[in-house]
C-alpha cells in the first residue's frame, strides 16, 4: 500500500477533529488513527473526503504510509478457545449479549439470575476483558437500587499488569478496588461512578441536539441564557452548555444524589477551580456564575429569589417530569420567551395527549406550535420514552 491522505491535526484538537469527520463521513475504517510528528495525529481519510478540507478544521492534509488497522478476537472466539465450542450454548442470553461499557470500567447485567452463577464464568469474565484492553474492571450489576436509582455493581476483576478475579481480588488495595471512572464525549472529559450516581451514555446525541437549539435561543434573545438544571446528576448537559462560550450567563445545578455534587466541581468549568464545599444543603450560590444544589428539585420555587430567574428548565425524570413540571415552571422569566427541555416515559396510549397535558401544566403559556414531541424509543411492551420542547411566553395576563 502506497501513502495516502490524512489529516493531520494538533492532538489538543483531535477528538472535535475525529468526531466532525466522522460526522462527515470522511474517515477511512480500513487503517487506524495513529501519532504522527509534533504532538500531531494523523487521521486515515476516505476517498468521500475533499481535497481541500474546509476551513473550520483546524489541520492540514498530508500524504503519508497508513497503518492498516488489525482486527483483534472477539469476546465470544477468545472464550470458546478456552472452554470449547459449545461453551456459548451453556450461557443465558443476558451473559452472553449484554454488557455496557462506561469509561473503563465494563458493567455485565447480573440481575436476572438469581444467583445461578453461570458455568465457566471466570473464563467469561477474562475473555471480556481481554477482548477490551482498555478495560480497568469489570463489575456485575445487579441492577438498581435506592431512591437515587444507581447500579448494584460487585467488581469481578480488576486489570493490573494481568487481570486479577475471584479470590485474588482480596489481595489488591482499596485505591484499586473502584469504579470510579472518566467518560469521553465528544470532547469532554465527563468523571462518574457508576456504582453511586445514575448517568446514561445513551444520551451524547441529545446532548448535542440540545446544545444547537440553545444556541438558536442565544441567537433570538441576544444575550447568554440563564439555564437551571435540576436533575443534573454529574451535569453532563451542563458541561457541554459550559464548553460553549458565551451560551449561559448563569447556571443553577442540582441534583437530590449528594454523590453527584463532588463530580460537579471536577466536571463543570466554573466549578474546577473552587473548593469543594463539603457541606453543602439545598442551594448555594457558589460565584456569579453558579448555583449548585442538593435537594428535592420541587422545593427550588421556595426560594423566592429563584422565582422568574430562567430562560432554560431541563427536567431529565423521565419517571416523574410531568408530576413536577408545576412546581418547577414558576422558576422561569415571564417577560421573555423560555424554553423547556423534557423527558418522560408514558404509555403508547398518552403519547398523543401529552402536548395537551402540557398545554395545561404551563397554565397556557404555551400553544401545540410551540411544543414539539419526538418519540426516543419503546421503553417498555407499553411505554414509550418521549422527549419534548416547549416554548413558554409570558404570563398571561393576571397570572
């Protein structure tokens, strides 16, 4: 193979870089991103790619020899070398399929199986892990619990210089018996723990979705928006609203899981440089720029000072959106436009009525044109997961 176009850019700017490209469809999947000289990467382009990338890329075109890109076993080929062909066959569907990987840490659904520890479980559990070099640990989960809805999880091995499971895990420190994590998202360098805040990694592209119609709400009121997020969790939607310059002009980021709070101050720019408040209780006004909470979301409107404050609501409770979006609309301006960012779980059958109940839930400050619905996906054989925008204007007159 001879030398071919790549895009060489500055490894400060190689994650926007990969993912507007591949937005693009202008990577080549046949040879590997690779460094090249001076701190730079070299990113394989396809032949769709043009000859001249556009300008908003920060980088440049060069031609030089690609890596061919190996493909390294799955999971399921490494475990049936090491117990034999029918090994797959002696699986329930849930260990053999499912597994989610959050950072390096590797979550294996374990809840369904009442303690019937599968055969030839150490086999599987290595088989994943090598699979996934860059897996630190892996841990069963046994599904959700408590009222803040986070994971069981019991690490089943940890990789050291070898990956260490079953008994030997005992012999290992505390600083490496954890599943505290750094989440990669297009950019961003989002810190979690799964076994103690909830946070779904299925949600980047809404994301970003919400990031583009905020700014088109920037652009309409001429001026950074006041954006309150009350089931923030570890804030992911406010890190990419922060990574925007000039989108928010004040933040207030709260979430009832006291676990989350920490993981705001190391995820939130204007949070980074501020000591953590250990003793946080209900809302505090940590700078100009931020409030930060630890509360039930419905009682934020008992603050007075709080009340007609903001231009962006998140409410991101599926479970329970509806049941609080009264208490929480009071926190939004009346004298200008606001927006409502939501999410809720109904069955198929309410679907079709939910611009209505939101019509009423708004005390008609909202019409069916300002609110727009788009079904995620079925939740459940009955339920659907719904997310929507409403647009609020002001108070109607006497209200």
């Amino acid at each position: 193979m001879g030398p071919m176009r790549h895009f060489s850019v500055p490894s400060v700017r190689a994650q926007e870089t990969i993912e507007k490209l591949r937005q693009n469809g202008w990577i080549s999947n046949d040879y590997r991103i690779h460094p090249g000289s001076e701190e730079n990467i070299l990113i394989p382009l396809n032949f769709d790619a043009p000859n001249d990338i556009p300008g908003e890329f920060v980088g440049e075109i060069i031609s030089t020899t690609p890596l061919p890109i190996t493909r390294s076993k799955s999971w399921q080929e490494i475990f049936q070398q090491e117990v034999g062909g029918l090994g797959l066959s002696e699986l329930d569907d849930g260990w053999a399929r499912g597994h989610e990987i959050v950072g390096d840490v590797l979550i294996q659904p374990a809840q369904r199986f009442s303690g019937n520890i599968p055969p030839n479980i150490d086999s599987l559990i290595r088989a994943k892990m090598q699979a996934h070099p860059r897996i630190r640990v892996l841990a069963f989960d046994y599904g959700v619990q408590g009222e803040y809805r986070v994971r069981d999880l019991e690490i089943a091995a940890v990789r050291t210089d070898r990956i260490i499971l079953g008994s030997e895990l005992e012999s290992l420190s505390s600083e490496l018996l954890h599943t505290d994590t750094t989440i990669r998202e297009s950019g961003l360098h989002i810190k979690l723990n799964p076994a103690k805040v909830y946070f779904s990694t299925k949600l980047e592209t809404e994301r970003l979705e919400t990031i583009q119609i905020l700014q088109d709400f920037k652009k309409e009121l001429n001026r950074p928006l006041a954006i309150c997020d009350p089931y923030c969790g570890v804030g992911p939607a406010l890190a990419h609203i922060c990574a925007e310059k000039d989108l928010s002009s004040t933040i207030l980021a709260n979430d009832l899981n006291p676990n989350c709070t920490p993981y705001l101050f190391k995820n939130l720019p204007p949070l980074q440089s501020t000591p953590f408040p250990k003793n946080i209780d209900g809302l505090m006004q940590i700078n100009s720029k931020i409030f930060v909470g630890n509360m039930d979301a419905q009682n934020i409107s008992s603050d007075t000072t709080q009340l007609g404050q903001w231009d962006v609501l998140l409410v991101n409770l599926p479970h329970m959106s509806l049941n609080h979006l009264p208490s929480l609309i009071p926190l939004l301006k009346t004298e200008t436009p606001s927006l409502v960012r939501g999410w809720s779980i109904l069955p198929h059958d309410e679907v079709e009525g939910l611009p209505n109940r939101l019509i009423s839930i708004s005390g008609g400050r909202t019409t069916i044109n300002d609110i727009n619905i788009k079904v995620r996906k079925q939740y459940a054989p009955s339920y659907d997961m719904v997310g929507y925008w409403m647009r609020l204007c002001g108070a109607p007159t006497g209200i």
